[in-house]
C-alpha cells in the first residue's frame, strides 16, 4: 500500500502538534517522540479506519491519548515529571525573569490531574473546538468543558499564590479588581 | 486537505469565548496569562517543526508495504 501523498503530507504536518500534546501529557521529550511514532504506526496500520474527510489529525490525537492513557495505566508512578524534561525540551529560553514566571507556570499545570490538563491543552493550545476535545477524550462536551474551566481556576489559583504573595493576603480583592481586562 | 488546518489555524482565544465567562472570580490578567503561557509552551515544540526520524519512519513504512 502506497501512502495517498495528500494523507502523507496531512500526517507529517500535524507532527509538530502531536509532539506538543505528547510533550505535555508525558512531560518528557525521549518519552513524547516515542509516543508519537507509536502513534504514526498504529495510524497508517489503521489507516483504513480513517474515514476521509474526517478530521485527521484529530484522528491522530486519538490515537494518541489512548496510548498514553493505557501507557499511564500501566507505569502510572513514572509518568508525572512535571517541570525538569520540560525546560530542556524548549529552545528558545526567554529572558531570565520570563524564564522564572515560565517555570512556575510548568509547575502549576503539571500540578493539575491529567483529564484537567489534557482538555485545557487540546482547547487552549492545541486550537481544537470543544466538540473535537470531548471527540478526542472520549466524553461529553459538557465534561470537556468543566475540566477546561475546573483547570483554568486551579491555575490561577496556583499563579495568584505565586505572584501575589508580595502583595498581602487579599488576593480575591485584585482578581476582583482586574477582572475587567480579558487577556 | 481541510483536515490539516484544525491544528494550524488557531482556534479564537479561549478566553474570549462566551464559556471563558463561566468563572466570574478568575481575574482577568490571570486568565490572560494562563492563556499566553499556554500557547507558547505549546507553540515552541511546535515551532521544531518535524524531526528527521518521522519523515523516515514514514519512509520505511512506505516501503514496506510496496512489497
């Protein structure tokens, strides 16, 4: 079987993303590639279960998450790095205050629960709808939903600890008094 | 293909979705931040583009199966 070119060039673009994902459900560089090809392999083995027109890469996500998740199943105590392989999987290192805030950020969200990250990626970073999320992880829309929200709120809480602590205790105050700007 | 285009064409920012209103107490320089921290995480694996060992795993597969 030759690979249709146009399921070929669809697959190799949707790479850099798919390592992306990976990277932050495993938190490891080695470990994410391996996903990946894993991933590519089951998908051009199955190829035939894709059904055109479909969204492919969103078909690649699948694939993708359910291995990890049985992976994670399996060596669940090895799985959360959390902050150390992540910086070395990035390149461009901002500036060194931006670097601080950067890694507090890491380790807030390697802080939430998987279904709680994994959502909040695949809708804030990845650029997939809420429809496709819940396609990918299997549930609800609804669900993907609370889970993007649930994490987003644990973020900023785990952020406002860090970067209000100068600023006294009341930090419901300023998240009240900032909440007029949006991003 | 349009499949290719979900993960490259971003979709709006979250936080200006009528959801991202769901959590009136989240501050909004916060929420804000979340989201562009997020996003460049994410988009600097992305911005590595694809290794060599993919296109050539792709390769080998290929030939494989020409057999």
């Amino acid at each position: 079987m030759k690979l249709d070119p146009s399921i070929r060039e669809a697959v190799l673009a949707a790479v850099p993303s798919l390592r992306a994902f990976a990277i932050s459900l495993s938190g490891n560089v080695d470990r994410a590639d391996d996903l990946v090809q894993e991933t590519l392999l089951r998908a051009l083995v199955n190829i035939d279960s894709f059904e055109p027109g479909t969204n492919l890469s969103a078909w690649l996500f699948t694939i993708l998450r359910n291995l990890f998740r049985s992976e994670y199943r399996k060596r669940r105590r090895e799985v959360e790095d959390g902050d150390g392989t992540y910086a070395e999987s990035l390149k461009s290192q901002p500036e060194q205050e931006a670097r601080v805030e950067f890694r507090e950020f890491r380790a807030a969200l390697a802080k939430l629960p998987s279904d709680q990250r994994e959502a909040l990626i695949l809708v804030g970073a990845s650029g997939f709808s809420y429809e496709e999320a819940a396609g990918i992880c299997g549930c609800a829309v609804g669900t993907i939903k609370s889970r993007v929200n649930r994490a987003r709120t644990r973020l900023a809480e785990l952020m406002s600890i860090e970067s209000l602590d100068d600023f006294g205790p009341d930090r419901a105050t300023r998240a009240v008094l900032s909440g007029g700007e949006r991003s | 293909m349009k499949n290719r285009k979900t993960v490259a064409s971003r979709a709006p920012d979250p936080s200006q979705e009528p959801d991202g209103n769901a959590n009136p107490s989240l501050g909004g320089e916060i929420r804000g931040k979340i989201g562009r921290q997020l996003r460049e995480m994410y988009d600097d694996v992305v911005a590595q583009g694809v290794p060599d060992r993919f296109v050539e795993l792709l390769n080998r597969l290929e030939k494989q199966n020409e057999k």
